[in-house]
C-alpha cells in the first residue's frame, strides 16, 4: 500500500502543484499576492480543500520518503526509532497547524 501511496500521491501532488503554479504565478502576478489575495481565496470552501489536500498529500508523500531513507541508514540502529519518533512527531505538529490554518481562517478585517 505504500508503493501504491507514493505513486498516485506523487502523481496527484504534480497536478494540484502544477495549478497551484499557474493560479499564483501565472494568472497573478507576485504583486498581486498579499494577505487580501489569500483572505479572498479562503473565503470559500474550494481553495481551503484544494490547499488542505496538497498539504496531506505533500506531507504523507514527503515522510514517506523519509521513512524509507531513515530505514535505509538507520536499519539496526538503536536511534532509528527515535528518528521515526522525531519525524512523525514534526509530520503530526506541522499537519495540526496546517489543517487549523486552513480550516479556521478568520480574516481579519480592519
């Protein structure tokens, strides 16, 4: 299953990035992009779930990788499973505020 994981993640990730690319450097230019540009584009549920889904995907991908390296070159090291400790602790802490961020934006309005 974690062939499998990789290999669709990483080809769904090359999409959503792939868009995400043109949507903000493409069709709008870097000046455009400020804090109203964001609020804006989170103030309906399509760009949250677009952003939220390429945050699981990348991080899922992303400590996939590093599980295979860390099995790699730590395979009979005691300090393996603190490594794997310390990245699915970090994986978890950066997916917590990543998901809050995206679920519960409030814009500030001044």
């Amino acid at each position: 299953w974690s062939w499998l994981f990789m290999r669709l993640s990483g080809l769904l990730l090359l999409v959503l990035a792939l868009g995400h690319l043109v949507i903000m450097h493409l069709i709008h230019s870097v000046e455009e992009i400020n804090y109203v540009f964001v609020a804006n584009r989170y103030a309906g549920w399509f760009w949250r779930g677009y952003d939220l889904l390429m945050l699981v995907l990348a991080m899922g991908h992303g400590v996939g990788g590093m599980r295979v390296i860390i099995d790699d070159y730590l395979s009979t090291s005691r300090w393996r499973p603190m490594a794997l400790g310390l990245l699915y602790v970090i994986c978890g802490s950066l997916l917590v505020l990543g998901i809050g961020v995206a679920l519960f934006f409030q814009p500030v309005t001044t």
